[in-house]
C-alpha cells in the first residue's frame, strides 16, 4: 500500500482535531480509536458513510483492534474537488501547467473563467488548478444541481460527489464543480475541442485514406524515418496499447463522443491503456512494424467505429 495515502489519512485526522482530549488512562489505543470514530463521523458529514471498522475487545485494559480500509478512504478524498493556486512562471504555457498538475487544458479554462485566450496567459498570473477534470459552474438565479447536470449532460450525483459544500439552495454565484465537463466556451476562447492536430510533424503522405490495392486503406500514410515522435492528435484516454497484428505496434486513443484515433507500426509505444494523453503529447515512436513496406506513420480517425478520411479532420499543413 502506497505510504501516502497512510500519510494522507493521518494527516487529515490531525488536521481536523488539532486539539486532543485527555485519555491518559486509557492507553494510547484507545486514544487512536477515538481519533478514528471522531475522522469517520467528520468525514461521514463531508464525504458521505465511510467503511472504518472498529473491533473492540475489552480485557485487562483496554485493546482496541482497528481495520481501516484507507484505499477507499483515500480514494473518496482524492476524489472531492480541491483548487490550488499556480503562479505562472516566465514562458509558462496553460499547456505546460496542465501537464504539470495532469489535468487538461480544458478544466483549467473550465476553472478559470477569467482567462480570455487560452493561448495567452501571462507570467505572474495567479491561475487556479483544480485535481479532477470539469468545469466550474455559477449558479444563476433559481438553478439547481438537477439543471445544471442537465445543462451540462452530467448525472446530478457525480455533481453532488465531487462538491464538498451543501448543495441543496444554491446562491447565485456560487461555484459548482462539474465533473468531467468542459466549458461551453472552450472553442472561443482559443482551446482545441473539436480539432485536431497531425500526429507527426512533416513527412510525405505515401498513401491516402480509400480504395487501394483491391482493398480499402482506412487510415493515412506518412512516410517518417523511424523513431519520428509521434503525438497525440486529439486528447483523450488510451484505449488500447500494444502488437496488433498487421497494424504491428498501435495505440488506439479514445477520444469520447464516438471518435477513436489509430497509430499503426510505431517502434516504441510510450503510453498504456488506461492513460489519459493531451493533444500533442508524444505517445510513441514511429517505426516499420506489423504489415508495412517502409518506416512511416498509419494514422486512423474513426467516428462512430467507421475509419473516415482523416485529411477532412486535420488542419492544413
Ligand atoms: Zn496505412
């Protein structure tokens, strides 16, 4: 077991009772248990029923056994919405933040409603970083946590989850943390949420997307030595890492909403599934393997399990 997440819950059961009350009879076992009962009733009201187990055997003392199962707890912290403040510092991108802190781009304009251009932030702005991915709302006049999962196309309990205020009136202004949605605005305001970038910077294209050789060639060819850094074209989760036949090594990149994007015959894959990758990010290395007559990059966007012609996706070069 990680030994932060042991940390983590020591450190919140002295935060939240800094003063301690006398127990010296009592040994200090039971002075933890009651440390313990009094974390749980508190984080009972902030995060929801929590599983500490205690099992008290009552013998020439007191002997107290306690079974926590500090994963989960750790895991219902970690998942409640907690901003911080970043300073940025001289050529600091919003990129270079986002990568810093693992959170998308998106979330931190989601959370900085102030930021006007994504692409234009300035050294010792205070920008404020936030630990899931969304979006913060502001309550406007009469809105519930049911309309703005609807507006934002959320279940209202994962909204309830991740918000460790009361939700049940809201004032108008006040902030909501969406989880997992992005800001209406993103587009405008400079970010990359429906485009994508080229998965390899140059290279001749060797053969485009349709008919070829009899059969149908449901990606794009472009021809790159081997070891070329390949990135991804749009951010997203990796949904597949590894040898896949002719395809040789490929990464398949989930990117929600139905689109799914595919590189085939890298020589080094650098990311597995189940990670989450920004646009841009350098997922492999190009190469020559599986059914390939060269060193080159196949690239695939498919939307809604159909490949389409990823020429009509990508910006122009
Ligand atoms: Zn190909």
């Amino acid at each position: 077991m990680a030994s932060w997440k042991i940390l983590l819950v020591f450190c919140m059961i002295f935060l939240v009772f800094p003063a301690q009350v006398s127990l010296a009879e009592e040994g200090p076992d039971f002075r933890f248990f009651q440390r313990l009962s009094l974390f749980q009733r508190e984080a009972d009201g902030h995060l929801g029923p929590m599983d500490i187990r205690g099992d008290e055997t009552w013998g020439n003392g007191v002997q107290l056994e306690v079974q926590i199962r500090i994963d989960e707890i750790a895991e219902r912290v970690a998942s409640v919405a907690r901003f911080s403040t970043h300073q940025v510092q001289p050529g600091e991108t919003l990129w270079d933040i986002s990568r810093k802190y693992g959170i998308d781009v998106a979330t931190l304009a989601g959370v900085n409603h102030d930021i006007a251009n994504v692409h234009n932030i300035r050294a010792g702005d205070e920008i404020r970083v936030i630990n899931i991915r969304g979006t913060v709302h502001k309550a406007k006049q009469g809105e519930t946590v049911d309309c703005i999962a609807g507006e934002y196309g959320v279940c209202p309990e994962e909204i309830r989850r991740v918000n460790a205020e009361d939700l049940n009136s809201l004032e108008i202004g006040q902030e909501v943390v969406v989880p997992g949605a992005k800001p209406a605005d993103f587009a405008e305001r400079g970010g990359t949420l429906d485009s994508f970038v080229w998965p390899v910077t140059g290279g001749r294209i060797s053969s485009h997307f349709g008919p070829r050789w009899g059969g149908f060639h449901e990606g794009l060819d472009i021809a790159v030595p081997t070891g070329t850094p390949v990135r991804a074209a749009k951010e997203g989760w990796v949904s597949f890492s590894g040898w896949n036949g002719g395809y040789g090594n490929t990464i398949d990149i989930d990117h929600g909403g139905g689109v799914v994007t595919r590189y085939a015959h890298n020589s080094r894959l650098l990311v597995s599934r189940g990670s989450f990758v920004y646009q841009g990010q350098v997922i492999a290395y190009s190469g020559n393997t599986g059914r390939s007559t060269g060193p080159h990059l196949h690239f695939e966007i498919h939307l809604n399990n159909r490949p389409v012609n990823p020429i009509r996706y990508l910006p122009p070069r």
